[in-house]
C-alpha cells in the first residue's frame, strides 16, 4: 500500500538478486532499499527512485 504523497515502488515482480551488484535484477534496489521501502519516508523513496537509472547503465 502507497503511503498518500509518496511514490508507487519500482518492484515489477521479478525478485532475484545479482550476486555480482548487490541489486535486484527487476527493480534495481538493494535488499536493505527493499526491506526498508514501507518505513522511508516519502523523500527517502524519492531519493531510491532517482539513483535507479544510473544503477541501469553498464558498467
């Protein structure tokens, strides 16, 4: 459930993370981003959302 004001997650349901990067190969968070997701304020999820499209480019 979305806390109102605050954005929807990035989860997309493909929940697996890469043992290489730390991150999930669907929404890009950490496990620590994701286990935390409902307790961040709506600002600390904003910040998640805006480092994910760096986390998306090759490295």
């Amino acid at each position: 459930m979305t806390k109102p004001g605050a954005p929807a997650s990035p989860c997309i349901r493909l929940c697996r993370i890469d043992p290489a990067s730390g991150l999930c190969v669907g929404c890009l968070r950490s496990l620590d981003e994701i286990a935390r997701w409902s307790a961040m304020t709506p600002a600390q999820q904003q910040d998640v959302l805006d480092a994910l499209p760096a986390r998306k480019a090759p490295r």
